[in-house]
C-alpha cells in the first residue's frame, strides 16, 4: 500500500455515512431541536439550516459536531429586541429540554445529565431582507455583535479542492488535542495548499506540518465574510508556537517510524482498537513546549 492509498484508507475509515448510527442521531435531534425552536417562537420564521463540519464536508468520525443555525428576519423582534436578547431567548427555549452551555456565540447542547449531544446552536439575525449576511452575539465580547455570513464559510471551504487534506490535518488536530479554533485551522490550510492543489495527499499533509515548523509566524489568514471586522489572527497567534512544535515531532516520527505511527492502522474493525492506542499515546507523549 503506498502512502496516499494508506491516507485515502484512513480517510475512508472516518467517514459517517448518511445512514450511520451517527449521522442518524443527529438528523433527529436535530429535527427536536428545530421543533422545539420554532415552537417556541410561533410568531416568528427562523432560518433553520445545517452550518459546520456537515455543511463543508470536512466531518471525520472523531470530530462530528453538528451547527444548527437559527436566523431571524431582520425586521423581526419578536424573538427580542437585540442580539444579546435573541441569544437569551434562544438559550432559555432550549433549556426546557436541555442543558445549555454558553458558549461566545453558540449554546452548546446536553442532555439532562449532562450527555454531549455534539450539537451547537448558533442564535443570530440577518443584516437585511437578502438573508445572507447576519450579526451574532458575542457574550463576553470586545463586540457585542459579528457580522458573518454562514454560506461565504461554507463554501469557502466546501470549494477549497483540499477538503482531504483539511480532513486529515482535523482528525491529527483533534488526536493531538490542539486548541485551535477549527474554521481559522481551515483558512490556514487552504492558504497554506493555495498553489498545491495537485499534488499528492501525502505531499499536502508534509508541506503543512513542514510550514508549521518553519514559519517564525503565521500567515494572514481573513475571515472570508468579514476581512476587515473580524480579527482572526490573534486566535492563531495563540497557538503557533505549539502548532509548530506538533508539527515538528510529527514531521520526525514518520521519517521514522512511517505514517502508522501518526494515524494508526487502518480501521477495519480489528484495527479499531490499535488506532484508538497510537491516538492516545500521541496525545499523552506529545511535546508540551510550556513546560520545562
């Protein structure tokens, strides 16, 4: 098996197909959810619509939360006068049913007892009657309110032709436990592939990790949908220094001992649990470049 037919294995292999256990899950919770909102607003018409990993198809079986948007007209205050009311609104609706964790502009949903549902709900309102751009709510904010545009996100991504690699570089992100925000990791990668579109995944995945390594700091990278209002840097500038000692040790273990000690075996049911070790010991042996 070559390199990029390993790669491709591994990708097949976190896949979550339309009628998985998982993705089934999903569809009907969130069809609660969607009840559940337009219920309790009756004299409203929210957009309710997929956003996230499922949208932009970079969903890998390790990471599959699920972004369910809920936009309100404009002109429409009945949900609430404001944003921040909107955003509370929306929280106290779902908590009838559900524990909500606060999150900056999202609420994070659970059951009960306190089960992760892998689903977030993203309160907003639509700049005008096109029903493109939106502001959300910023809790804890320098703002009060970001202008976004969920379908410029979605297809700046969906459309990038690196959507295998940005896959991989998630399931390696989320192995290694990086805490970096998943849509800049994203514009990171498909800046960093802007001129390797061709080329092979293997050569992909090494350029990046070999850019992480070598670049004394970031490259710009711009929110898609509001270049000038949203300030994405600072969420990079965070965590460069570990991204690119990660990268780093990643680069070396395959010179190495080859991709499997990246990845792991390929997953076919035997292999599950050989891949689950390799993903733990990575992520418990990891280099920690804070500490001494």
């Amino acid at each position: 098996m070559t390199d990029n037919e390993y790669l491709q294995a591994i990708l097949k292999s976190q896949d979550l197909a339309d009628d998985s256990v998982e993705l089934k899950d999903l569809t009907e919770r969130r069809k609660d959810v969607e009840a559940l909102l337009r219920s309790a607003f009756p004299d409203s018409s929210p957009t309710i619509r997929y956003g996230g990993s499922k949208a932009k198809g970079t969903l890998v079986k390790e990471s599959y939360d699920l972004d369910i948007v809920c936009y309100f007209p404009h002109d429409d205050t009945k949900a609430g006068e404001t944003l921040e009311d909107i955003y509370n609104n929306v929280a106290l609706a779902l908590e009838t049913d559900y524990a909500v964790e606060r999150k900056r502009s999202a609420l994070r949903l659970r059951d009960k007892d306190l089960v992760d549902f892998h689903i977030d709900v993203v309160p907003g309102r639509f700049t005008d009657d096109s029903k493109t751009d939106c502001f959300l709510y910023q809790e804890n904010g320098e703002k009060c309110r970001l202008k976004t545009n969920l379908q410029v996100h979605i297809d700046t991504v969906r459309d990038s032709s690196v959507l295998d690699a940005i896959r991989l570089l998630k399931l390696w992100k989320v192995r290694k436990a990086l805490d970096v925000k998943q849509f800049v990791f994203e514009l990171l990668i498909i800046g960093l592939l802007s001129d390797r579109k061709n080329t092979s995944l293997a050569d992909q995945l090494i350029h990046v990790w070999m850019e992480l390594r070598e670049l004394d700091s970031p490259p710009k990278v711009e929110d898609p949908a509001n270049p000038c209002g949203n300030d994405l840097m600072p969420l990079l500038d965070a965590v460069w220094n570990e991204l690119g000692s990660v990268a780093s040790s990643t680069l070396s273990t395959i010179d190495n001992d080859g991709w499997e000690a990246v990845f792991g075996n390929v997953d076919t049911g035997a292999d599950k649990r050989a891949a689950v070790k390799v993903a733990v010991a990575s992520v418990a042996t990891r280099t920690r470049p804070w500490c001494g």
